[in-house]
C-alpha cells in the first residue's frame, strides 16, 4: 500500500504548518517513517503525528542510529500488520500504547455494495432509511456530488470554507469542541486536501439542497482502501438520516473505485458499529534502546503519562473538557435555546401581527430546524412552506399546505 499519510506531499505540508518547514529527520534503522526531534529530549517523534489516519514502518536490523535515542510513532491501525521486532536482533525495542479502537468496513467477502449493506442493515430498517432517503428528496432540492481532481481552486475555497461552517454548526449543536476546526489545524487541511485531490488521492463527497451543502465528507485514498477522514451533516435535516446516506453513497464509490476497506479511523460511535464489520486497535508505538538508560526511562515516563491519558478518556473526562472548551470559547444565542413549546395549530389565520421571514436569513437560522422536522412529519416541497414571525414575540408560525404549527420561544 502507498501510504498517504507518509508521502512527500504530506510530510512537506504539514512539516510547513506544524514543524517550520524543517525537513524532516530520517533513520535507517526505521524505514518509511519521518521524524521531527523534541527540544532538550532524545526523543523523535513521527512528521504527521496524531493528523494522520495511520502509518507503518518497517525496522532495519543491520543499521544502529536508534543508539540512545526514543522514538514515538502515532496511530498505527493493527490491520496494517506492522511486523513485531525480533528482539535476538536488535537492542530496540517496542511498547505497542494502546490508545483507541478504530472501525472500517471491508468489503471483500461481498460481492456488491447491495450485498455488504444487506449485511449489516435490517429488511426493515433498510426499507426506513429508503422512504427517509425519497422524503429527503421530495422535499428538498437532493443531488449528490463526488469531487476529485477535477474542482479548481476557487470552487474548493468556497466548498471548504462551508464544510468548516457545517462542522462549526454540528458541533456547536453537540456543544462540544472540535480540535480539527483550530485555525492551524484548518489551515493545514485545506493545503493538503487541495493537494490531495490533484494526485487524485482524496475525494469530497457532497450532499447539495440547492446549491448549499448539507452533507460532507472528506476521503484520503491509497489503492485499494479509502479513509473516510472527517464527515459532517447540517443537524437540522437530522431526521432525514443524512448519515446513513452518506455511507451508503460512500459504499457505493468505493465498489465503483475498487476500493476493498472504508476505513472510518477512531472514535466509538453507534453508526460505526452499525456499519463496520470490523474493530480493530489503534496504538502508538514506543520505540528506545534498551542498554540506554536513559532511553528506558524516557520510555518509562512517556509510557506513564500515555496510560494516564488513557485513563482519563475512559472516565470521559476528555469529553467534559471539550464541553468546558466550548462554554468557555461560545456567547449564548438562540441556537443553543432549548426553551420552546411547539403546538399543531388547525385554523391559523394570518394577519398583521406576523411578518414572514426569510429561511436563508442568518438572524433566524435556529428556525430551519423546526421548519425540517415539520416537513418530515408532513412531506411536501420545502418552497410549498411558510414561515412567519410574530412582531411582538418569539413566536413562529410554520405553514404549510395542509397543516400548520407554533413555535414559541420562551
């Protein structure tokens, strides 16, 4: 497998937005890995570190530059098969840090997409995601888009600027905060995503309504495995299923594409048990020189400090730090106000007391989804609907052809 995420393309972005443009720093006892060195420490660690998907090496028993030195090597997925090191070889060592599990769907026992989506959805449940799938489209203005090396530059400014919009509005629902959206993260993508997609090794899948995105997602490809590396839906057509959508589609190229494995990386959510047919390990991998003394107790500390974090995650604490971020870096507004009775009104009738209000109207963008669940629950055309404000209050009126419903803010 060539590796995306140790070709030169990646090493040289990301050593420019994180690692000063340094060249990275090469051992022949650890081949197909770049290194940047710690400050005051002998200790290397891998160009990428934890930005990528996951990486492998392989170990050269002949050459002895590990002497006295640590290395620690980020997110390797044990489905890469990284070869154990034969100890009666080499005085370097490895301690695999378990840190999480990762999900990824493999393909290569079924035939068609048809086939491996049987596989893991219910008759029934399939049926439900397809009527979900004909309302979305009936209601909205549905057509679906894979870009590849074929978008210019101005066209994929403008789509990743709304996928960060999306991914701030979807996390800003879950109130929680999300490290790839900080400005150097960001930054760094959106050069190497760029970059990606004219080697025609990433592609960006794109739900439009209209011509506004409601779903994205990111793929890095090698040959043969794509890794689905960040998707966001708007979370007001959430009632539409617009994940399970997208991994269907996703499916669906990759069958096109001769991909075997879609790889959906880390992080323990019900879809990916859903969806995925196998869980496997992501560990870091700490490699010293075991006649070092120093070397051992540097792996020692790092190793500690690993298992405390591990720790930590397991009792959630990292997910009520990200809450804590995100109180602390957010202003109250009315998209976080939850505070609200919605009642089906039979017999409204308009007058001067309402004004009707524009959905692509940023100042009322916490309206659209109520406006999306009524829609669910009474399927038409969304230009059918109507939406007014009370002059008085906050008090919406959604109306549609049969049926008409109150939003009341308190």
């Amino acid at each position: 497998m060539t590796n995306p995420f140790t070709s030169k393309t990646f090493v040289s972005i990301w050593s420019k937005h994180f690692n000063n443009s340094k060249n990275g720093i090469q051992f022949n006892s650890i081949n197909n890995v770049l290194f940047y060195k710690k400050k005051f420490l002998p200790l290397y660690i891998n160009i990428g570190k934890n930005l990528t998907k996951g990486v492998d090496y392989t170990v050269n028993y002949e050459a002895k530059d590990y002497k006295k030195k640590v290395f620690l090597i980020y997110d390797i997925p044990d489905f890469f098969n990284v070869a154990t090191i034969d100890e009666s070889k080499t005085a370097l060592r490895c301690k695999p840090l378990f840190q999480y599990q990762g999900f990824l769907l493999n393909f290569e026992s079924f035939p068609t997409a048809e086939d491996y989506i049987k596989s893991r959805v219910s008759s029934k449940n399939l049926r439900g995601f397809r009527s979900r799938t004909r309302r979305l489209e009936d209601c909205f203005d549905i057509s679906y888009k894979f870009y590849t090396k074929e978008i210019d530059l101005e066209a994929f400014d403008l789509l990743f600027d709304q996928f960060h919009g999306l991914l701030s509005k979807r996390f800003a629902d879950k109130q929680v905060n999300y490290h790839h959206l900080r400005a150097d993260k960001w930054a760094f993508h959106k050069e190497f995503v760029y970059a990606m997609l004219q080697e025609n090794k990433a592609s960006l899948f794109v739900i439009y309504n209209g011509k506004t995105p409601i779903g994205i997602t990111l793929n890095i490809h090698s040959e043969t495995i794509a890794f689905v590396a960040i998707t966001v839906f708007d979370p007001d057509y959430y009632k539409f299923n617009i994940g399970k959508l997208t991994i269907v589609k996703i499916i669906e190229w990759c069958y096109e594409n001769n991909m075997t494995i879609a790889d959906f990386s880390k992080g323990d959510f019900d879809f990916k048990h859903e969806w995925c047919n196998v869980v496997y390990d992501f560990n870091y991998h700490l490699l010293y020189d075991s006649k070092s003394l120093i070397s051992k107790i540097l792996a020692w500390k790092i190793t500690l400090f690993f298992k405390f974090k591990l720790y930590l995650r397991n009792h959630h604490v990292n997910a009520l730090y990200r809450k804590l971020l995100f109180k602390l870096n957010t202003k109250n507004d009315d998209n976080y106000n939850t505070n609200f009775v919605a009642e089906d009104v039979d017999d409204f009738k308009l007058d001067a007391t309402f004004d009707e209000i524009d959905l692509n109207d940023d100042k009322v963008d916490y309206i659209k989804n109520f406006v999306y669940s009524f829609l669910f629950a009474n399927p038409e055309p969304l230009k059918a609907i109507k939406v007014y404000k009370k002059k008085t209050s906050k008090t919406f009126m959604i109306v549609g052809s049969q049926k008409s419903q109150r939003i009341t803010f308190n």
